[in-house]
C-alpha cells in the first residue's frame, strides 16, 4: 500500500523563507544588544557608586588626619580597602560601614598605592593616582592633587 501526500497549493511546506530568516536574525540581535547594554550599564553603576563612597572616605580619612597629630589613609588591597591611623588598621569605623575595612561590589576592582595624609590634610610632594575597575571597558580614577590633599 503506498500513501502519497497531494499539495493542493502547488508550492513546497518545507522550509522558512529568506524573509522569515532575516526577521529572525533581526529579532536576535536586538536582543543581545539591548541584553549587553544592560549588564554594562550594571557595572558603571557598580563603579560610579564605588568611586563616591572612596571618595568620601577618602576626606574621611584625611579630616581626621587634620584634628589629630597621628597620620590617617587608606590601605588598598584588590577588593577592598582599610582605614589606617599611623599605617595601622584602625579601631575607627569607616562612615556607613560596620569596620574599618570596605570590601568593594562584585566585579569592582581598585589598584593603587596606599594614601596617607598628614596633620595638614596633605599628601607631601606627590600626588596620588586611584583606580578603580569594573570589567575591561569600565575605568574611573581619582587623582589626590600633592602638597594640598585635594579630591576632587
């Protein structure tokens, strides 16, 4: 017994057209370009918000170097960074944080020597570079201006 399929249309069901593949493709590539520009404007955020509160420990740190003859900074590691009071962990909590150590949002990375500033809220001779890294396209520095202490 054979069976055979009769097209009354004349034209093949088999397949998609040209037009239907590009629709598509149309379709998948805004979705992962509006997907990327989501998960890149997470990580500025993360950044930004990142930079702010540095920043604001930062003159933390160098007001209390001002009302004290002891040195105040910070100390940096990868992911995080510590409140020192004459190059020591200090007993102080950093503002809004529960110890003297802020550990940095995921995917957050800083890198940069150790800031220390006198009882004049200065660096000394130096100015002092920070940079804090969210990915490989996300950068933000903060430049401590020398003999001033200026954060800007």
């Amino acid at each position: 017994m054979e069976i055979r399929c009769i097209n009354n249309s004349g034209g093949s069901n088999h397949g998609f057209t040209l037009i239907e593949i590009i629709a598509v493709l149309i379709v998948v590539g805004i979705l992962t370009s509006v997907a990327a520009a989501i998960f890149s404007s997470m990580d500025d955020e993360k950044l930004a918000t990142e930079v702010e509160i540095l920043k604001s420990h930062l003159r933390y740190a160098q007001s209390r170097a001002m009302m004290d003859t002891a040195s105040w900074g910070i100390a940096f590691s990868e992911n995080s960074y510590t409140l020192q009071r004459n190059g020591i962990t200090s007993t102080s909590n950093l503002p809004n944080d529960d110890s003297s150590t802020h550990n940095l949002q995921e995917g957050v990375v800083a890198s940069g020597s150790s800031v220390a500033f006198d009882n004049f809220g200065s660096l000394g001779g130096e100015g002092i570079i920070i940079t804090l890294s969210a990915g490989s396209d996300s950068e933000q520095t903060i430049t401590i201006t020398k003999n001033t202490g200026f954060i800007p």
